[in-house]
C-alpha cells in the first residue's frame, strides 16, 4: 500500500527519467532471479578500464585485464594516496561526499558520482521493502546526531524520520524512549547502530519489559553486528522483526538478513563484487570459512574502489536456507581488529565474548572487554549497583573460552564510552595484530 510521501517521490522520479526506478528494478531482478552474469562481467570490465585510464593509482595496472589482476587495498593505502584514487574525469563534475567514522582511525572522505548516488537511495528502498517497511512511513532513527550527519528539520519531516539522540543510553533515556513510542500509535520502524540497539535491548531485559502494542513494524540494526540474544530479547518484548544490514560509508549497503529469521544475510551482487579472502593472503577462501571482505563497487566511478578490503570477517555459504539465488553470509563475524586471541595464540571471535556476558544482561548494563596482552584481559563493567556480585562465574565462563591461565580483572565505570561514530566499543584488542 503505497502511502503518500512515497507517491510523490516516484513521481518526482519519473518527471526526470525514472533513474532511481531504473536501479531499483535491476536490484529487484538480481536479488529475485540471480544476477546477469553476462551484465555483471561487462560493468566489472567498465569500471577496471575507466580506473586505469582516469585515476593515477590504477593507471600503473594498465597491463591488468582481470579483476584478480588488480592489488587488494584498504583505507590505509587509500589515505597514503588519496588522490591517485579520484578519478580525473569527475574532478569538475558534482559528486557526492561521504565521510567515514573514523572508528578504527582517522575518517576517510569518499567521491560518489551521480549515478552512484541513485544506485544507493535504489538499494535502500528495496532492501527495506522486502523486510516490511516502506519509503516515507515513520522511522525512529537512534544515533548521536551532530553537525555533519543531522538532518534538517524539513528533510526530515518530508521523510518521516524522527532523529533520536543516543548519546546517552541510561535507563532514563530507554524509560522516555519507550514511553515516546507507546504514546506514537503510528505504525512505525526503528533504525540503529548495534552497539545502540543491545543497550535497548539489556534495559528491556533487566526490566523484563514487555509490550505489544506498540505497533512497531521492523527494527533495523546497522554497523556492527548484533548478538543474537540481544535480537531475540528485542523481538520478544517489542513483538516485532529485528534484522541486520550489513554496511558502511564507503560502498553501502552490501547484505542483508533473511526476513525469514534464519540469520544468513543475503548479498548485493548487483552492486558489488564480492569477494571472501584469507586472513594472511589474498586467496579465495573454501566455502564456510572465515574470511576477509573484499568489495569491488561497481557504480562508484568518481573514485573507484577495487578489491577493496572492508576489515570485516564474514563466513559464506554457496546456498541460501530459504531458497532465494545465491550465495548468502551465514554469519558476519565483525572487525577484523576486534578478534582476540586465547591464551594459547588462537583466534577468536568477538561474538565469544559478546555472547558470553548476555548471561548476565539483567545485572549489567554495558561492558567492554579489552585484551590487554597474550594472556591479560580487562573487562570493564556499567552495573546497577556499581559492583558485580558474581565475578567468579564469569571469569570461569570467560576462561572456558580464553584458556585457564587467562589473568582477568575488573573495572568498574559508569559509562562505557562513545566513539567519535557514535559507536561504544564492545571488544578492544591492544596486544598487538593477532590476525
């Protein structure tokens, strides 16, 4: 059912051509039917010529004919050469500017053609269709707002969009929040970091709130990957969908979990290649293996990124569990950077640790778990009562994880701190690169 916001911005759309109707119907097809394959070569060979004859860095690969040809990069050798990487034939041509978080560093400005731009507002009105919410109904969006990502008040209003401020996640604010979404009986869809969402989600379950009238239609989870127990707890007491979109600043929206609740994220092949690597090289690896992230996007001509290495950790199955074409993420591991390792060298994932303290989600209210050196880890805790009464289980629980020699303290705090993303670390690794 359409409603009226969304009417007027598909007539907008078609009184100058229907480009954004355009990309949505070729985002449709591939996600609906499988991709081109035909299509998809002949935008990759388009990209990798216009890169080599327009931007100084890809200009050295000129000999390069396949995309395997071409090096692996990341941000850091993006910023060690930042303007080899823009292409020269956008240089007096408007393009969009996007500006990473700079959570894992210094923030990246990245040049978006036209094209790329419309390809983008395309992805996200399907993404979010086939998951239940629609183009202009009402959306709750949580985050630290402030002067480079706010919305203007009219823009806002035109979208539908209330701007909460989540800069503050005490019980005070979740108490208000509740209450503002109880009091709004529009139908309505919630959108967040992760990091945002599990704090909602630990107040709803120290509270053991529940309520299912508050007409909630979808919750979205974006940036860092959600814990599973913090999706189920939101889904249980809100009575509602939650799904997690994986996806940055630099390319956009690359996956999606299944609305069917099977967990697999689903990957946008009809913007993006996409590629999984070894941890310490830069081969493919076997199906349902972890492996690095690598993105070639396919519509971003004003500065190409190819083979693009995200610092992301994902695990790739060859079939989807519902059926759809392709091959699906079953899980997204997170950042490179935030996997520890055991006391004996091994690797591990932070969803060890993340997982691990939803045990203890009824008493405490934020924590941050720091690996301090080889075998020292410090956890630092936000609980109601300042002090945790219940140490020895969780170092045990921890240890049955990191190994029985594991030395773990304790640090008590009253806010675990925000990023200059917005973003509250949950896992921190100060040993040293471990992967």
């Amino acid at each position: 059912m359409y409603n009226t916001r969304e009417i007027l911005f598909w007539l907008k759309d078609f009184f100058m051509g229907s480009p954004v109707r355009r990309h949505y119907l070729e985002i449709k097809k591939a996600f609906e039917t499988g991709i081109n394959s035909e299509n998809t070569t002949k935008q990759i060979k388009l990209l990798l010529n216009h890169a080599k004859l327009s931007t100084d860095f890809y200009g050295a690969y000129s000999s390069a004919v396949e995309l395997s040809d071409f090096p692996v990069i990341n941000k850091n050798i993006i910023k060690s050469q930042y303007d080899s990487f823009i292409s020269r034939t956008y240089l007096k041509k408007k393009v969009k500017k996007n500006i990473t978080s700079g959570s894992t560093g210094t923030p990246l400005i990245v040049y978006k053609n036209n094209d790329k731009y419309l390809r983008h507002i395309a992805e996200n009105i399907y993404l979010s269709e086939i998951i239940g919410y629609r183009l202009g109904s009402r959306l709750y969006y949580l985050r630290v707002w402030n002067k480079l990502n706010k919305k203007k008040p009219l823009i806002a209003f035109s979208q539908n969009i209330i701007l909460e401020d989540a800069s503050d996640l005490s019980d005070e604010y979740f108490k208000d929040l509740f209450s503002r979404l109880k009091n709004d009986k529009s139908r309505k869809s919630i959108l967040a970091f992760a990091s945002t969402l599990e704090a909602f989600a630990s107040f709803l379950s120290r509270n053991a709130v529940k309520c299912r009238n508050l007409n909630i239609n979808i919750i979205i989870s974006i940036s860092e990957s959600l814990p599973e127990e913090a999706q189920k707890t939101l889904n249980l007491a809100l009575s509602c969908p939650v799904i997690c979109r994986y996806s940055n600043i630099e390319n956009g929206f690359v996956a999606q979990q299944c609305i069917n609740g099977d967990g697999e994220y689903h990957l946008n092949q009809s913007s993006f290649k996409i590629e999984l690597l070894e941890m310490d090289s830069d081969n493919p690896v076997k199906i349902g293996e972890m492996g690095r992230i690598v993105i070639t996007d396919l519509y971003n001509f004003a500065m190409p990124l190819i083979r693009y290495d995200t610092g992301d950790i994902a695990v790739l199955s060859e079939r989807s569990e519902c059926g759809n074409p392709g091959p699906v993420f079953k899980r997204v591991e997170g950042r490179k950077v935030d996997f520890i390792s055991d006391t004996y060298g091994r690797l591990l994932s932070p969803h060890v640790i993340t997982n691990t303290m939803w045990k203890y989600a009824s008493e405490v209210k934020q924590f941050q778990f720091i690996q301090k050196k080889e075998n020292e880890y410090v956890l630092k805790l936000n609980c109601d009562n300042l002090r945790f009464g219940r140490d020895n289980e969780l170092i045990d629980d921890l240890r049955f994880f990191l190994g029985p020699n594991a030395k773990i303290s304790f640090e008590y705090v009253s806010e675990i701190p925000i990023l200059s993303s917005g973003k509250r670390k949950k896992i921190i690794n100060e040993a040293g690169q471990l992967c």
